[in-house]
C-alpha cells in the first residue's frame, strides 16, 4: 500500500510533463503549418502576377526567365544611354565621364573574365538593387524603379552580355 502511494505523484509528475512536451510539440506544428501557409501563399501570388510575363516566354530565343520583347529592348537602350553610359561609357568600356573620379572603376563589360564568371541573376541583381547587393562597390547605384520592369531588366542584361560578346 505504502509504496503505491509513493508511486502515484511520480507517475503523475512523469505524465504531466508528457502533456507539456505533447503541448510543445502540436504548438511546433501548428507554427510551422502557419509559415508553410504564409509562404506558400506569396509564392502563389507570384507566380500567378508573373503570369502574363511567362505567357510571352515563347516568342523568347534567350534562356533568361523573363522574356525580352522589342519594345523593353527600346527602352532599355534609353535606360543605358541615360543611365548607364555616364559611367560604363556608350560602349560598356567603363570608361564614361563620370567614371573618372570613381574607384573601383566601372565595370568594363568586355571584360571576357568577367562576363564568364558572371551569371544572368547576378547582373539583374546588381542593376536592381545596387553594387552592394552582389558584394561590390556601392557607386555601383541600385535602380529600384525598374523593380516593375522585368522586362526591361531583362534587356538590360542582355544589352550588357551583347557588349561583351563584341
Ligand atoms: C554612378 C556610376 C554608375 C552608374 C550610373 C551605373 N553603374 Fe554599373 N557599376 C559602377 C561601378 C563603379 C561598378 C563596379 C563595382 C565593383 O566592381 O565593385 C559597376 C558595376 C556594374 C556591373 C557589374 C556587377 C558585377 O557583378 O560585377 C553591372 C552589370 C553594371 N554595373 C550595370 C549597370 C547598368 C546596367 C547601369 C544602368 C542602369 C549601371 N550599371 C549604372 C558604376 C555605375
């Protein structure tokens, strides 16, 4: 008698805190559903606003994501005589007015080296957010209005790979 007696607070004790881990345990899932859903809902709202881009894709020769139609190639050419050519030069060899006073200097982009070492993402990357979001200088300036503009985007990295190719 005496000994079920002792026994019984233990088994208690050793129940309650299966509860507790039990409790933890169905919280864990719980949060983890709660991410899993959050995020597989912006994932689909990406995809379905990146839609109508994808639908273009055919006409599309280019292995990049997005496709790149004639009128963004217009505009992008704008884009590079407006913006880029101050200091990567009209040609892409760096060597624009305002290249003087900057170090490092501007991408020359018919650096071979370069235009094999680096990807399709990373150019994007690099006009988009900014030198600093692909580790290189800052005086390389992000274009955050372009976020809108895949396409465009897409043509300017295309505008840059074509000056390397020459
Ligand atoms: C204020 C001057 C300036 C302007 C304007 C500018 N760039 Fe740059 N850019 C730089 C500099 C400086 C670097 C070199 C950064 C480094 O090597 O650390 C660079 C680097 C780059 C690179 C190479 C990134 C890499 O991963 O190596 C790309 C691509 C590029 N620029 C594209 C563009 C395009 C396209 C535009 C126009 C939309 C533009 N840049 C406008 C100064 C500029």
């Amino acid at each position: 008698m005496k000994t079920y007696w002792c026994a019984m607070p233990s088994e208690l004790v050793i129940r309650r805190s299966r509860r507790v881990s039990e409790l933890a345990l169905l919280t864990l899932v719980l949060f983890g559903a709660v991410i899993c859903i959050t995020s597989c809902g912006s994932s689909k709202q990406e995809s379905v606003s990146q839609a109508p881009v994808s639908a273009e894709k055919e006409s599309d020769a280019q292995s990049g994501a997005v496709a790149v139609t004639n009128e963004a190639r217009t505009q992008a050419n704008d884009i590079f005589s407006s913006r880029c050519a101050v200091c990567h030069g009209p040609d892409g060899l760096g060597n624009g007015p305002g290249a003087a006073n900057l170090n490092p200097k501007p991408r020359n982009f018919h650096d071979k080296v370069w235009q094999k070492a680096v990807t399709d993402e990373e150019i994007e990357k690099a006009i988009l957010y900014g030198g600093s979001a692909v580790g290189k200088s800052p005086l390389m300036v992000p274009n955050p209005d372009l976020q809108s503009q895949p396409a465009v985007v897409a043509a300017l990295r295309e505008h840059v790979r074509q000056l390397g190719a020459k």
